[in-house]
C-alpha cells in the first residue's frame, strides 16, 4: 500500500468521489468550470508547501487531453541538492525559509480564473516556516524544499541576499539534467512524491478539451520525506 488517500482544500475542485480531485478547462451546462486551474500554465512549484505539514504523494490519471500542450515536467530536488556547488550546499544546508500562500496567490492574481477560493483559502492559511533541505528517513539522504513564487524570504538573511540564493537554487534544479518531461497520452497515471520535486506544467488552447484526475496520498513518514516546520 502507497498510502492514505487526503482530501484537497478546494471543495470546487472535487468529483463525485471526495478523495478525487477534477483538473480540467471544461464546464458544465450553466457554464461554470468543472473542477480547477482551467487551461493556463502552471510555474514550477510544490504542491501545499505553504502549509504546516505539506502534501506527500500525488498522482495525475489523464482521461481526455488536447492535442497540443499540456505538457507536465517534474525537476528533482535530490538530484539537484547532491549536484549543488559546495558554497550553495553550505548556504542552504541549514536555511530556514517563509512559505506564503498570498505569495503565490499574488504570483497568478493578473492570471485568468481558476476556480480557487481565493478569500476563503487565505483567511485560513498563514505563513509557515520550514527547512530548505530535508533528510530522507534511514539513508539520510538530502533533497532540496525550495517552492518559487512561494518562498519570500530566509530567516537571518537580507532579503536581497535570500533572493539571489532562491535564484542561484532554482536555476540550478531546473538543469535538462534534473528535469523529467512527460508528454500525456489517455490513461497515462504519474505518481511522484512531492517533498523532493518540483513540477509546471504547459497552457494549452482554450478550444481543446483536458480533463485529468488527481488525488493526494499521505506517504509512509518512516520511509519518505515529511517537509518539517520550523515554526
């Protein structure tokens, strides 16, 4: 057994079975959106890491896709921290960020509507802090926990210091060498575990149709990574 399925935060987001989320650009007969995020691109980030104790595994099952676009990469935060140059290691090696919901709220404000229960969701979600580097349970292995448009600062450090480290970081996860791209096809089901990737995914035209279903999963603590707070 992978895990405990988790239910997701947007109640609009949901199917007919509460554990199963509706990503989609598709409407129903009154026009309104059948599930979230519509047909616009997602940057790079990591699933609820504005939260104290963040989502772990994800999967995406693709029923019905465009013909173009919609493209989803996932970039490795293990690989990327066991690549990182020796003065990157020891800067984030024991750095504390601020993860903002508004932040990333903020970051897709000028975008197109997405379903997001915007007022409510930010009402109920302060800023949270955790560690940049996580270590996995029994190999002690170290995955990078960076999250663009949603980390705003580093504790103890200027911020246009913490800034230029998030970018310096980002710049360097995001080498072709740490990046797995996927091009869907219908009944394609990606599992991945979210503490140690990030992942965006490409826009696609209005006109096509996509519809895929995700869900969250709780992973086993003792054998994959659980962000912690540093609250």
């Amino acid at each position: 057994m992978i895990g405990e399925p988790g239910l997701y935060a947007e109640e609009g987001w949901l199917s007919t079975v509460p554990e199963v989320i509706i990503l989609s650009n598709l409407r129903d007969q009154d026009g309104d959106m059948l599930g979230g995020l519509a047909n616009r691109a997602l940057t790079r980030h990591t699933d609820q890491s504005y939260y104290a104790k963040p989502v772990t595994g994800c999967f995406l099952y693709a029923v019905e896709l465009p013909a173009e676009g919609g493209g989803t990469s996932w970039s490795s935060l293990y690989r990327a921290y066991e690549t990182l140059p020796p003065d990157l290691a020891k800067a984030v090696d024991d750095a504390v960020g601020t993860f903002s919901f508004a932040a990333r709220m903020g970051a897709s404000a000028s975008e197109q509507a997405d379903n997001h229960d915007r007022a409510k969701r930010l009402a109920e979600t302060p800023d949270v802090k955790h560690t940049l580097v996580n270590l996995e349970p029994g190999t002690g292995r170290k995955a990078l926990y960076i999250d663009p448009n949603t980390v705003t600062g580093i504790d103890s450090m200027p911020q246009d210091e913490a800034e230029d480290l998030l970018d310096r970081l980002l710049a360097h996860t995001v080498r072709s060498e740490n990046v797995y791209d996927h091009q869907w096809g219908p009944g394609d089901l990606v599992l991945w575990d979210n503490a140690v990737v990030l992942h965006k995914r490409e826009s696609f035209p209005e006109s096509s149709r996509r519809l895929v279903k995700r869900m969250i999963i709780n992973l086993d603590p003792t054998r994959h990574i659980i962000p912690r707070s540093a609250a």
